[in-house]
C-alpha cells in the first residue's frame, strides 16, 4: 500500500511538472505576441515622428525664443558693486605689477654680479 501511494505521489509530481512547462511556454508565446505588437507601435510611432519634424525656421524661432528667456534670468551687477569690482581689480594689478618689477630688477642686478665676474 505504501508502494502505491508513492507511485501515486510521482505521477502527481510529474503532472504538476508538465503542466508548468505548459504555463511557461504559454507565457512566452505571449510575451513573444506582445512584444511584436510593442515593436510594431514603436515602428509607427517612429514614423509619425519623423513625418512632425520641425522646419528650420521653427527651429531657428525657438532658438531665440530659448535666448531670450535666459538673458531674461541674467542678475545684473549695480554700479556700487561693479566700481567696488573695479577698484579690486585694479589694486591686484598694481601688486602683481610691482612684484614682477621688483624681480625683473633684482634678475637683471644678479645677472650684472655674476657677468662681471
């Protein structure tokens, strides 16, 4: 009796094998079906897009159109804090010029010690 309930028990096994490899390979015909579909859309919607393809003109329009909002974000200095601006600038020139002077005459000086040798 025990004999036959394990006999039992393997045939259910197997059937419930068979039918899951039935229910996978269903789902894939499926999937296999969408995905045609899927890629069908895609190719007709690809070709109403490039059917709706923008003139050069309205491609040039939109180009100023995008400029001129973005001038429109510019934050423009006030004439204290660009002269403040300036004022720093032109003290950063001085040093720096003052610098290179001072080792341009102290090259040349060492320069004139060594040739005089």
């Amino acid at each position: 009796m025990a004999d036959n309930k394990k006999k039992a028990a393997k045939k259910d096994d197997s059937k419930k094998a068979k039918e899951l490899n039935e229910n996978k390979a269903a789902k894939g015909e499926k999937e296999t079906k969408a995905a045609k579909e899927s890629s069908s859309k895609a190719k007709s919607s690809e070709k109403k897009a490039a059917e709706k393809k923008p003139s050069v003109f309205s491609k040039i329009a939109k180009y100023f159109r995008e400029c001129k909002s973005e001038v429109k974000k510019i934050v423009w200095p006030t004439p204290k804090a660009t002269f403040k601006n300036m004022g720093i600038v032109l003290v950063v020139l001085i040093v720096i010029g003052l610098l290179i002077f001072g080792l341009d005459t102290g090259l040349i000086a060492l320069l004139r010690l060594v040739m005089d040798i």
